[in-house]
C-alpha cells in the first residue's frame, strides 16, 4: 500500500505552528529560534517526512547543485581529483553536475550555459581553457584548481616547492643531468611554478639540466609516440649518462616507464624518474614511482569548503562581496619509491 506524503499542513498540524513558519523552517531555517528548530525537526522524524526536493526549489529558487568543468579524464589527477570532489556531498550537501571540456573553448562555452539553465549556486574548474575573467563574468561564485586564477579564487599546490622537491631529490639520487619535461608554459599558471623550482636548485647547485618544454598531446597514443620520441633523443644524446627526468605529471610519468621496461624489460641504471600528483596510478604502476603529493583529498576539500562559504555569503540578506579573489595554497609532499635512490 501507498504511504500517504507528508505535508506541510501535516506538519503545521502536529506542531502547532502555521504553514508559513514550516515554509521558514525549509527556506530560511535561521529566521526560527532554536527550539522551534528542534520541535520541527522532531515533527518530522515522528511522521517519517520525505522533502520534496524538486517542490523545494521551486519554492527557494536554490537548487544545491555546483558545475564542475574538467579537462578529462584520461589523466589520472584529474579523475583522482573529481572522485575527491564527488565525496564532499556527505559534508556539505551539494550535488555536481560535471562536464570534460577537452580544451575545446566552444563546448566549454556551451556547457556553462547549460549549467546556467540549471540555476547552479557555484563552479568548480580544473580546465584552463577559458580566462578566469569570463568565468568572473558568470556572477556566480567560482573556485579554480590548478588554472590560471587572476579573477577568481582557488586553490592550488605549492607548485615552486613541488620542482624544489623533485630537483632535489635527483640531486641526492646522484644523477649526471636533470632534466624536466613539461609543456612552455605562461606564468600565470600555477604548473609554471614546478618548471621554476626545477631550474633554481639545478642553478643553486651548479648542475647539469635540460628542459624540455613541448606538447605531449592529449591521447594515451599522442603521449606514448611523443614520450618515446624523446626516450630517442635522451638515448642518442645522454648515452651512459645517469639521468633524472622530472615527468609533469604521474600519467606521463607512468607512460615514461611502461615505455623503459618495454625496451630494456626494467629500470635500467640509466634512468631515475619522478612523476608530479600521487595520483593511485603512481603506487599501482609495473613498479611503484617517486612523485611529488599533490594532496588531493586536501585541495577538493579546501576548494569545496571555499566555494560553500562563498555559496552561502550571497544567501544571506546583505552579503558581503569579497574585495578580491581568495588564494589558498596547499603544501606538497615528496613521496619516495622504487624509482629513486
């Protein structure tokens, strides 16, 4: 048999307060002293209420859902960094609603409009593709991670610690040259720090180190071609020559050893690798890699707990705007494994 749906006059009744105060209790919870908040909410345990989640935004206009836009998920941080997202609905509440814009301006543009329909209270973004000041533009609160961020607020990794960390860490690993393969990056993103880092130990040390600046691709295919090519170039011109490479991400990384063990059928002496987010993938690989922590759970949290704050501010009767964007940024740590002295 059908249970009949609890009602707000259902519940005005056992409680004795009017619908309106109920509607209150729903909307604008803070308008009520705390013991009539207590009363409600036993009421509506003893009659087993349901909220009707669609009638409530209708009624509140909020719909509790947050956009994520995210470049893909074909690299392992940013699928490790989405999962971490999804898992701060137990804590604030919110639903997501996620898109991957695979750096293509036009569907990324398209996306925010389609999120806009749906009255979203808040963006979370990980691609770079579109300025943070167009997002600025949106009038809604946005929380960046790992992008360029001017406009908006973020959090983002302590990237400059993260290319000190992995440079000295192939310093104590005693290797001949150093060399770091990342894309040319501008210096309002955040990454750009990593490449930094990188070049000032090797500087302050007096060692040998090459960038190597280039586009991977954006396929497993375009990586594993590209990253081999390079292998070419690193066999031909550093022979006999130990050689630490800082790898941009753990993706690539892994990508840069699967290709070693399928030329030599191991970690040849030759080579010390380190890759850059402890994604699972860096703990799960053919041998377990060094990588740079990106604390992930820590950034998804922290941006979360941003965006509610900013989320809520403009629920307020008089919110208070911010005077400029905030920036929040999170601690790496270097993570030791088998590829590494």
């Amino acid at each position: 048999m059908k249970t009949k749906k609890v009602t707000f006059a259902d519940i005005a009744a056992y409680t004795h307060f009017s619908k309106t105060t109920i509607s209150r209790y729903f909307n604008d919870p803070d308008s009520l002293t705390l013991e009539n908040q207590q009363k409600i909410a036993d009421a509506l345990v003893a009659l087993d209420y349901k909220e009707n989640k669609v009638g409530r935004i209708l009624a509140s206009g909020r719909t509790e859902f947050v956009g994520v836009i995210i470049p893909n998920l074909y690299m392992h941080y940013y699928s490790e960094m989405l999962n971490q997202i999804l898992a701060t609905y137990e804590t604030y509440g919110y639903k997501f609603l996620v898109f991957a814009g695979n750096e293509n301006p036009g569907a990324e543009r398209r996306y925010l409009e389609e999120l806009m329909a749906y009255n979203i209270e808040g963006l979370i973004v990980l691609s770079p593709t579109i300025s943070s000041q167009e997002l600025a533009g949106y009038n809604i609160p946005v929380v960046g991670i790992e992008r360029e961020d001017q406009y908006i607020c973020s959090v983002n990794t302590d990237n400059y610690l993260g290319g000190v960390q992995a440079a000295s860490l192939l310093k104590k690993s005693r290797c001949d040259i150093l060399l770091h393969i990342n894309a040319d990056l501008p210096d309002l993103v955040p990454a750009s720090g990593r490449i930094r880092g990188f070049v000032d130990i090797c500087r302050e040390n007096s060692l040998a180190y090459e960038l190597i600046l280039t586009d991977l691709g954006n396929t497993f295919k375009d990586n594993c071609e590209r990253i081999s090519a390079i292998l070419d170039q690193l066999e031909q011109k550093y022979p006999h020559q130990k050689k630490g490479i800082f790898m941009p991400n753990d993706t690539h990384a892994n990508i840069l050893l699967n290709l070693l063990f399928r030329r030599f059928g191991k970690l040849p002496e030759t080579y010390r690798i380190v890759g850059f987010d402890n994604s699972p993938i860096s703990e799960e690989a053919v041998i377990p890699f060094s990588t740079i922590g990106q604390q992930i759970p820590v950034i998804a949290g922290e941006a979360m707990k941003l965006l509610s704050s900013l989320m809520e501010e403009r629920k307020k009767r008089r919110p208070v705007p911010l005077k400029e964007p905030v920036h929040k940024v999170i601690t790496p740590i270097l993570i030791r494994r088998d590829t590494t002295d």
